[in-house]
C-alpha cells in the first residue's frame, strides 16, 4: 500500500512540474506559514484578561484556543469571518462570563497593544531570503485570515518583521468580511496582483482553507504540511523547499 501511495505521490510531482503553468504570482497564508506567534505575548495576553475578569490565565488560555478552533471550523465549511470581539465573546461565553461590548472592544484593543509589545517569530529562519529570490520573478501578497488581531495591527507586526515591504499586497478577512476558504477573499488577491488566477501559486498550511480555497477559485496551490498522506495534492513542509523544488516559479 505504501509502494503504490509512493508512486501517486511522484506521479503527481511529476505531472505538476511537467504540465504546470508560470508562476508569475506567489500568495501566502500568515500564521504556521509566515510567522508563528511570540509565547510572550500569549502568556501577557492571559494574564491581562486573567486580572480582567478575576479567572485563572490557564482557564482563560484554555477557552481562547476552544474559541478559535470553534470559529475556524465555521469558516472552514461557511467562510464567515470571525472578528476579535465574537472570539473573545464566545470565549467568555465557555467561560459563563457575562460582560458588556463596551468591555469587550476595550479588551481587544489591550490584547493588539499587547501583541505589538512581542515581536512575531519568522516560521523559517531564511524566510526573507527566499522572498527575495521570489520577489525576482514574482508578485507577492499576503492572503489571511485574521482573529484576535486585526489588519491595521498585523500591518504593523509584519513591517517590524521585515516582511510588509516584500509583499505587492495584502489582504486580510476582517477588511473584505470573508474568510478563507471563501472565493471572495483569494478573488480579491487576484485583482490586486493583476494577472490570471492560473499564474498565482497560494501556499498555506491549511487543507481546506488555503489549498482548497485557492483551487476553487482556479489559483494553483501547495499545502504547506511535514508529511502528506492523501497523496493527491502538492505539499512541501517549509516555504524554502517548495521553492527548491520548483512549486513557487
């Protein structure tokens, strides 16, 4: 069984570098992609809404995450957008916390200046050299969903990082109030490069968001993962060898 997956899997290799179309636009997805998040900032983000609400932080990490794969599951199949304060309701919600918007909208903001205190974390360590080489022949853009931290501050993080000035656009969910895997989203990423969906490659690590969502939409696409298994789609696990291997030009 493991012989015949094998030879799918470079059957598919094979067909995709053989048959495949210029890549003249390269799209990426953030979070597990670009960046992963500073565990200071999850942790001061905790404690802040701990000394908030008078709940212990480790209860309050644990109803964030429950929110988010909550959210994220919606998105998944509708493609509505979740903004910071539904996820924040909802987790308070888990956590039989009451309060009023006025409270939530202010906690937002204290969790954004927060985030910007902690620098972001650079997924691979020679990301902004591999931008370089793409930015050689290719548009590049941004194209994610956000959560608990909206366009206006990811901008801002992204600039510290080095990596808003490599990109020809960005656009984020919460701007164009779709979410990926929603068509809206990646056909606004094709107006903005200009070109044929069929000359932009988006990669991401997210299955059904990001290498489906891009398909629909007739984009090619890699699905950023360590280990594939369903053998029918093009994957690679760092954004530096799907490059070496000819998936991103």
């Amino acid at each position: 069984m493991e012989c015949v997956d094998s030879v799918v899997i470079l059957f598919t290799i094979f067909y995709y570098l053989a048959v495949k179309i210029p890549i003249m636009g390269v799209s990426f997805d953030l979070w597990k992609t670009l960046i992963g998040s500073n565990p200071d900032f999850s942790a001061e983000r905790d404690l802040y809404l701990s000394k908030q609400l008078g709940i212990p932080a480790l209860d309050i990490s644990k109803a964030l995450r429950a929110s988010d794969k909550r959210c994220d599951g919606v998105s998944d199949v509708t493609g509505r957008h979740f903004g910071p304060a539904e996820r924040l309701n909802s987790a308070l919600e888990e956590l039989g916390y009451v309060t009023a918007d006025c409270d939530v909208d202010q906690w937002v903001v204290g969790i954004q200046k927060i985030f910007l205190k902690h620098p972001i974390r650079l997924k691979e360590p020679d990301l902004l050299a591999t931008l370089d080489k793409l930015k050689q022949h290719a548009k590049l853009a941004v194209t994610s969903n956000t959560g608990f931290i909206d366009g206006i501050c990811m901008c801002k993080a992204l600039d510290r990082a080095g990596i808003l000035s490599r990109m020809d656009a960005v656009i984020f969910s919460n701007e164009i109030h779709a979410a990926k895997p929603d068509g809206r989203i990646f056909q606004h990423t094709i107006s903005l490069l200009g070109m044929p969906p069929e000359n932009i490659v988006h990669i991401g690590d997210r299955l059904k968001a990001d290498y489906n969502g891009a398909r629909s939409v007739g984009m090619q696409a890699v699905w950023l993962v360590e280990q594939d298994r369903t053998g029918e789609v093009i994957t690679a696990p760092t954004i530096q060898i799907a490059y070496e291997r000819g998936y991103l030009t």
